[in-house]
C-alpha cells in the first residue's frame, strides 16, 4: 500500500531508496498501513519532485525516445499546450472574444457564488452556530410574529428546558458616551453573562463575561465590539483596562470581540444584563408580560431544533396553564424556535436565488457564445483538421488537441474572471450588507477560487467536446476546395440552435430585469404619506439616568423647539418617537374601546407614536378630519390622540373615529380621538402602514427622541444649526443619524434600485453578447452562399429581397428563442414573485416590452451583416464556383 | 576571518537537517533508523527528521560526497544500508559549523 504514496518520488530516487524508505517508514511508523506514513511519502515525494523537476525535464526533453504511457501523454499534452497557445496568439480577435465573454461570465458567477458561499452554505462563524436556535413567543390569533420575553420568563425555560443546554438573553439600549470630544451615542447590547459562552465566541483581547459579573453590585465592565474597537479606538490594545463614563456608571473594557456577524441588532459595546437599570427594575423583572428580551437557546448536543421546538412547547403549556391571566387565550400565546442560521440570511435568501440564476443563466449564453465562435473557427480549420486525419490522427486525438485549446482559454477566462469578481467584490458586499449582517464574511478565499476553477474545467471541457459533435463529414470531401455541403449544413444547424438558446435565455434574463425596473418604478411613485422637501430629521437620545424622568424630557424638549424655531430659515420643528420609512420595532400597544361589545378575539393593537403640536405640518402629512394637537393638550386638560387613517377605517369603519374614546392597557384614562391623518408608510415604501396611534409629546414623552425640522435653509446650514443648538443647551447630549426626509427615502429605494442595475447589467450584457452571435451566424450564412446570392442576381433577384430573405431567417431563429423564453421567464418570475411590488410578477407589460426590444436587437443584428449581399458582384461569385 | 576555503560562494550552504545528519554520522557510520534516533536525541527531541524527507537529505549528501555508503549489512532477513561521512562532508560540516559559530556567537554576545 505504502508503495503506491512511494510513486510520489522521482523514478531514480525511487530506485536507489525505495527498499531502506519503506524500511525506515516501518521502523518509525509501525507495520501496516498509517496515514501518516502515507501523507509524509506523499508529502516529501512531491517536493522531491519538484526539487529535480528542472534538471529532469532538461534530460527529458533531450531524450530521442518517450518511454511509458504516462510521459508519452504529458509529452502530447505539453506539445498541445505548445501549439494551442500558438495557434490562439496567431487568431488574436478570436481569442479576444472568447476571453473577453468568459471572464465577464466567469467573474459574474465567482463574484456572485462568494457571497451566496459567504452568505448562505458556509456554517456561521460561531463555534456553535448551528446549534444556536432563536426562541420566538408569536401570537397566533393575534397576529405577531414574536412577542419577545420577560425576565422571568427567561428563567423559567432556562430551568425547565431539557432541549437547551443554555438560553440566554439579549436587548438593547443607548448610553451616552461622556469624556470625549463630543459626548457619544453608544449602541450597547445587554446580554446574559454566559451569552458569549452558548454562542462559543472567544474575544479577541481579554476576556468576556463570567457569572460574578453579572450580579447586582459587581463593578461594571463591557467588551467592545470589533468594529467599533476600529472605528472608534483604531484597534489600539491600549483600550483594555481602561474606563468608560456611560451615562451614570463608569465601566472598565474587560475585553474585545472578534469579527462576528451582529445579530439582531449592530451594536458598538456589549454589558452584561444587570447594567440595564429598567430590565432590573421591579415594574420589569417581576412582570410576566413585561416581554422585551430577545432570547437565543442552544441546542443540547443530540437535540434537533424539532425536538427543541416539541420540549419548548411543553414548558409554554404549562406556563399558560400556571398563569392564564399573562397568557389571554384570545392571544393564541405559543413559543418555537427557529434556527438562528435561517434568520441570520431569511432577508438575503430571495436576492441571492434571483442573482444567481441570473449569473447562471448568463454563463449558459457565454458558453453558447463561445461554443458558437469556436465552431466559426473550426471551419477555417477544416482543411487543417482534414490534413491531419489524412496524416494518421484519430477522431479522439484530434478531441485531445481542441480540449487542450480550450482548456487554456478556458483557464485563462477563469483567471481574468477572478480578477473582474474581486474588483467588483467590495460593491457586491456592501449591496448584500443591505440584506444580511452576514455580509461581513464575503471574501474571496480558497472556496471561492476552487469554484472559479471548476467552473473554467467544467467550461472548457464543454466547449472543447461541444463543436466536435457534428459529425464528420467525409475526408476526401474536406480535402477538396470550397466543398462539404453537407457539413456546412450541420454545423449551420447547430450553430442556429445555440442562436436560439441564447435568444431564449437573453429574453428570460430581460423580463427578471424587466420586473424589476417596472417593480423600482412603482415603488418611486408610491406615496409614502409626506413631504420629503426642505425636511431634516435628527436623532436626540436622552440620557436616561440624567434625565429619563417625563418633565425631564418635557422641558428639554419644550426648550429645543422653542430655540430651533427662532432660528433663521426654520419654518417649523417638532419632535417624534421615529422617522419615517425606518425598520426599527414599533412601541406596540393594546388598547379598548369604549362601548365595544366583549369578544374573546385578540385586542385591537396599534403602535403608539408621540407627537407635539406642529409634527403633521412640519412633516406636512395632511390632517384628514378634526384638529392637530395643541399646547394645551396637556394635564390636567382631558387626555387626546390622533390615529392615522388605517387606524380609523380598522377600528371605526363607516364610522366617524372623531369623538370616539379608547384606553390602552395598563392606562387608567379614557382617551379621546381628536383628529385622523393621512397614513405615513412607517416601514418600509413596499409595506402596507400599520394602525398609528399619536398621543401629545406633552403626555407621552419618549426619551428616544427624532427632531424635525423644516426649514428653508440649505440642508448643511440646518444641521449646524441643530447641532450647534443641542450642543449649546446640552453639551453631554449626543446628536446622531442627521438626515433628510429625501435621503430616508432614497436609502429605503437603494436595495431594489440595486438589484435592478445589477439585473439590468446582466440583460445589457446577455443582449449584447446575443446580438454579436447573431450576427455572427448570419455573416457565416451568407458567406457559404455567396454563389447562390450570386445566381439568385444574376437571374434578376432584387437586392433588397435576398437582404429580406436572410433578415427573415435571422428573425426565424430570434422568434424561435423568445418562445422557448417564455418558459425560461415564467422560470425567473417565479423566483422574484417575492421581490417584485405592484406588479404580478408574470406582468405582460414586461413579456411584450422585452420581446420587442429582442425583436429590434435581431433584427438590427442580422441587417448589419446581410447588408453584405449589397456587395455580392454576380459575376465574381458565379466565377468561384 | 573563518576559513571559507569549502565554503566558496558554488557550494550550497547545509540546511539545518544536513548539518544534524553530518553530524550524527561524525562519530560513527549509522543505518538510517539510527540517524533518526541519533539526531533526535542530538537535538534534544527537538527535532525528528521524517522518513520521508530523511532519505531526501541522504541523496543530497551522497550527491555532493558528504557521505557515501558504509555498507549493506544484513539483519535477520532485512538488509539494511549503513552511511558513513566522507573527508569532504567532515571538512564542509566544520567549516559550515565555524561559520554558524561566529553568527551565535555575536548573537549570543548581545
């Protein structure tokens, strides 16, 4: 067995030590086989290999005769290599065009499959990623996906779970950042002390959390993240040990995380959960329906997430049974897991599938474009290819001498496409972070290289076994000038049909871009409810150990407008809990309404919003009925709320909402509705508005404040003044996420305006890539007919009807593949059915629209070359005959 | 100055595995399990020269006349090849030596 890893040596070396080798390898390694035996032999073989490569192939070369089949065949394949490189240099055009298509096609499916690799196949890059589950508590007949958990909750499936072997916990919270510059928002994840332990993450400087950190009285520590460890500190180790003021408490950095997709939330410092004074507080840890953690479990080794969803449903039937007044039945309270894996990509998933069918069905047009303009080229090497078989050669060694040219162009290709894909690498990850916090891990590593390899292997042998399928036609007949009907009938054929295909799938690729151009275009006109002109929005996260408490936040908001109203240019301001368009977590609430007939249905839910006076008209979202709140809707005047125009039509429908009074859960007032406004597209631009209830900032302070400002000032000028003005009343207080209502709303725009360049770049290319095949099939037609032509003249013909007869054939084979199209588009709608908005996605707009800019591309394709016909001279064309 | 008179700029310098197989071999002619476990224990455990690669560093030195065959003794029914340095290996391993003598010793100096 050991003498076949000997085979990695040199023949000489093999016959001077083989024998004391192996005796040597039985000595050290034992008798019988060993893999380790096996890997050193191989190992050092190679290198020996290597070493006296030079010298050997020298005395190789040199040698008159070949010995053994093995050298017999690198001595052919070296001698192919030679003379396909040759012969590919002395064709450049040829070789231009086909490199130049292979490297777009295999740079597009590299670039494309290192982040569907990144994103999606390889395992998460926690320890114990795949075991991590993600425990959700959904509302089945309320409708909410997950209602989160409360402290004690958490407690109670840590001790009852037998599927988990940890469950841990995670929200997140804003502190401020004193001592620098300028005082910091700091994104902080508070999480359970063993957090980093179930998710098997090991810091990259000092040390995580431990138990006795995480009790009430220990000195307060935090571990940075790695991206904020660089952002903020530049990667300086220096920062261990030191301390950082946030809010109240100063913390010591205990250590500093690797490089992890974030989830669920991005966030710059990590505390572990007794930092959190609201989460300890008695109204939080001692209230089942406090829910607001994010709990993750991981799986005991042996448990499967069913058996983990089955063990979680158990411990939920018996919490509902032990405390029915925080589980309401008409709530339909369940609780599962959900593999952490499939949450961390569920955003990217549909994307990736639309890209990379996409990208593969490009690489079908490449290879049928290149197949195409090999087979182009093999009919001015026919004579060649005849003379050769003359000479002895054999169908298979002429195969061998074509696979080895195309398998050099092919591997060329690969190496230019891998170039192309991470030239375009850093744009592709920064689309995909759109979609996934997995983004972070796309790269182009050894996978991805294997996979440009393979491809190019894969391609290579296609194209070089492709053109040699027709069959040969006779010898003697090739021998001869200007002869082979026969076989320039075939090949015609086969090269019509892979016209056809490309055609077929060019139109597939245009309607997926097609739908999504039409789809970006619906979402631009969609109304998101406000005005994006002349408007700045501003994030003001109060201190909530300085000033959490309501007239805290009372009077400092109540003194920023009174100072940013005065200001020049400012038309009006005001102050809300969130900007439009965000995907940030509504503050939902349940509420009655008053004389409701009992039911034993879910309660009716909104998501309350504060607002002062001059919020709608700042943000000039039009009041529909009533009235705008004003400065005396405050204590002790009876209690108010405007709800949006879903809330009215939901809860009130043909009815009037004004007048009406409700009461939020937990609330001991009776509220009265006092005005209904224009819907705002809170969520999304593709996403239906939600139920908005708005209570007056004056009752209903939150200490996550938006300021909105509307000004006729230019944007630059507003922000200086915002800040200058915040900074003035408050030099601790951090102002972040300064934006437009313009900008807010083209970022919502940039992911599908995204995909529809990159799908729109992908069509342009497959037209184009299309329209030279065409073209080159109807120059290579009408070059084998010149005689014809040129009888079909001399006979009287009409020049423009022998132009018309070619056109006519050409747009037979265009018209062929946009039928076949269809199946392939119906194919790639199917696929962006979830991507796709005001559209179905079989829109016959896009199928008729797409067919006619192909049927133009043809035609102007095949006019280009037939125009040739022009200069048919009859009578030299009948001469050659 | 050292002596460079073997150590003329056409003459590799040995690699760390020469040196130990020169060396082992200094005081007597050994087969090469013996070189194995000599070197090993020359170096203290340090280093282990993998069969594979040993008879690498052997061909190496045979090709330069470091060391050439002792003999091919026969025990039991193996046969086994015994290697023996040269006059020239034990020349090149010294001057080698004293050249690395001079390195540690400035190294060793600071």
């Amino acid at each position: 067995m050991l003498r076949l890893f000997l085979r990695a040596y040199p023949k000489r070396f093999r016959e001077r030590h083989a024998e004391d080798l192996l005796r040597l390898c039985r000595d050290v390694y034992g008798v019988g086989f060993s893999p380790r035996a096996a890997a050193d032999l191989f190992w050092n073989g190679m290198k020996e290999r290597l070493g006296a490569a030079p010298r050997d192939f020298g005395e190789w070369l040199e040698r008159p005769a070949r010995q053994g089949r093995g050298e017999r065949a690198l001595a052919t394949l070296l001698h192919d290599a030679r003379y396909g490189i040759r012969a590919l240099i002395a064709s450049r055009g040829f070789t231009a065009a086909i490199l130049l298509t292979l490297t777009l096609g295999i740079g597009a499916n590299t670039a494309i499959f290192s982040v569907i690799d990144a994103v999606l196949l390889r395992p998460l890059p926690y320890a114990h990623g795949h075991r991590m589950v993600h425990l959700l508590q959904p509302l089945q007949r309320g409708r909410v996906e997950n209602a989160g958990f409360s402290p004690l909750e958490v407690k109670d499936y840590r001790e009852q779970t037998r599927a988990l072997d940890a469950v841990v916990e995670y929200h997140q919270m804003q502190f401020t950042l004193l001592g620098g510059a300028e005082a910091q928002r700091v994104s902080t994840a508070v999480v359970s002390a063993n957090f980093f332990d179930a998710f098997g993450v090991r810091p990259l400087l000092g040390r995580t959390f431990v138990a006795d950190d995480d009790v009430q009285g220990a000195a307060p520590v935090l571990v940075l993240t790695y991206e904020y460890w660089q952002r903020a500190y530049r990667g300086d180790p220096e920062v261990m040990g030191k301390t950082f003021t946030m809010n109240d408490k100063v913390d010591q950095v205990v250590g500093v995380l690797a490089p992890m997709p974030q989830y669920p939330g991005v966030n710059d410092v990590f505390m572990p959960s007794v930092a959190c004074p609201f989460r300890n507080g008695p109204r939080w840890s001692q209230t089942r329906t406090a829910r607001g953690l994010t709990v993750f479990g991981r799986l005991r080794s042996g448990a499967t997430l069913a058996t983990a969803q089955k063990d979680l449903a158990q411990i939920a039937e018996r919490l509902h049974t032990a405390y029915p007044d925080a589980y309401p039945k008409s709530e339909g309270f369940l609780t599962t897991a959900a593999s952490l894996r499939d949450e961390l990509t569920r955003g990217a998933r549909p994307t990736l599938i639309v890209l990379l069918a996409t990208t593969l069905f490009l690489l079908v047009i490449v290879c049928a474009n290149v197949a195409n303009l090999t087979m182009a080229r093999l009919v001015r090497r026919e004579k060649e290819m005849a003379v050769r078989t003359a000479l002895g050669a054999t169908r298979l060694r002429l195969l061998q001498l074509l696979l080895t040219e195309n398998l050099i162009l092919a591997i060329a290709g690969g190496v230019l496409g891998v170039l192309v894909a991470s030239w375009g690498l850093d744009a592709l990850a920064a689309f995909a972070a759109r979609f996934t916090t997995r983004a972070s891990e796309i790269r182009l590593d050894g996978r991805v290289l294997l996979f440009a390899l393979g491809l190019s292997l894969f391609t290579g042998t296609l194209l070089g076994c492709l053109p040699a399928l027709p069959a040969r036609a006779n010898l003697a007949a090739d021998l001869k000038e200007g002869a082979g009907a026969t076989a320039h009938r075939a090949r015609l054929r086969a090269r019509s049909a892979l016209i056809v295909s490309q055609v077929a799938v060019s139109f597939a690729l245009l309607i997926g871009a097609g739908l999504m151009l039409r789809s970006l275009l619906n979402l631009q006109s969609v109304d998101a409810g406000f005005d994006v002109e002349n408007v700045l929005t501003a994030r003001v996260d109060l201190n909530w150990s300085r000033s959490g408490r309501p007239e805290q936040i009372r009077t400092f908001g109540d003194g920023l407008l009174d100072r940013i109203r005065v200001e020049p240019g400012v038309i009006s301001a005001a102050l809300t809990g969130s900007v439009p368009l965000n995907d940030t977590n509504p503050f939902g609430v349940e509420f009655q309404i008053e004389g409701a007939p009992p039911s034993d249905g879910p309660r009716p839910r909104a998501d309350l919003e504060t607002a002062t006076p001059d919020l709608f008209q700042t943000m000039g979202v039009p009041l529909l009925a009533g009235r705008a709140f004003t400065a005396m809707d405050r204590d002790p005047a009876p209690p108010v709320a405007i709800v949006n125009q879903s809330f009215a039509r939901h809860f009130f429908p043909g009815e009037d909402a004004l007048g009406k009074r409700i009461k939020v859960v937990g609330a001991t007032n009776w509220v009265q509705i006092v005005g209904v406004v224009a819907d705002v597209k809170q969520h999304g631009l593709e996403r239906e508005p939600g139920n908005e209830l708005y209570a007056p900032f004056a009752i209903q302070p939150f200490l996550d404040l938006r300021l909105i400002v509307r000004s006729r000032a230019p944007a630059a000028d507003v922000e200086r003044m915002v800040r200058g003005t915040i900074k003035e009343m408050d030099p601790q207080q951090p102002v972040t996420e300064v934006r437009t209502l313009a900008q807010v709303r083209a970022d919502n725009l940039a992911s599908p305006r995204l995909t529809a360049l990159l799908l729109g770049a992908f069509a342009i290319l497959a037209i184009f890539i299309t329209a030279a095949g065409i073209a080159g099939v109807i120059a290579y037609s009408v070059s084998q007919r010149t005689q014809e032509i040129g009888i079909r003249l001399a006979l009287g013909a009409a020049p423009s009807s022998l132009l018309a007869m070619v056109v006519r054939q050409g747009m037979a084979l265009v018209g062929l593949g946009l039928a076949l199209g269809i199946l392939g588009g119906l194919a790639i709608s199917r696929v962006m059915s979830g991507l796709v908005f005001g559209i179905a996605a079989h829109d016959p707009v896009t199928y008729v629209a797409g067919a006619a800019v192909l049927a133009g591309v043809g035609a102007v394709a095949c006019l280009v070359p037939a125009r040739r016909i022009a200069e048919v001279d009859p009578m030299i064309a009948l001469r050659s005959a | 100055m050292l002596n460079m008179s073997i150590l003329d700029s056409s003459t590799p310098p040995l690699k760390p595995a020469e040196l130990f197989v020169l060396a082992a071999l200094h005081a007597a002619p050994l087969h090469g399990y013996g070189l194995v476990q000599e070197v090993a224990t020359r170096s203290q455990g340090r280093i282990r020269i993998r069969p594979g690669n040993l008879y690498r560093v052997l061909d190496r030195l045979l090709e330069r006349g470091l060391i050439d065959v002792h003999e091919r003794a026969s025990a039991g029914d193996e046969r086994r090849t015994y290697y023996r340095i040269t006059s020239l290996g034990r020349r090149t391993a010294q001057a080698e030596a004293k050249l690395l003598a001079g390195v540690i010793g400035e190294l060793l100096a600071i």
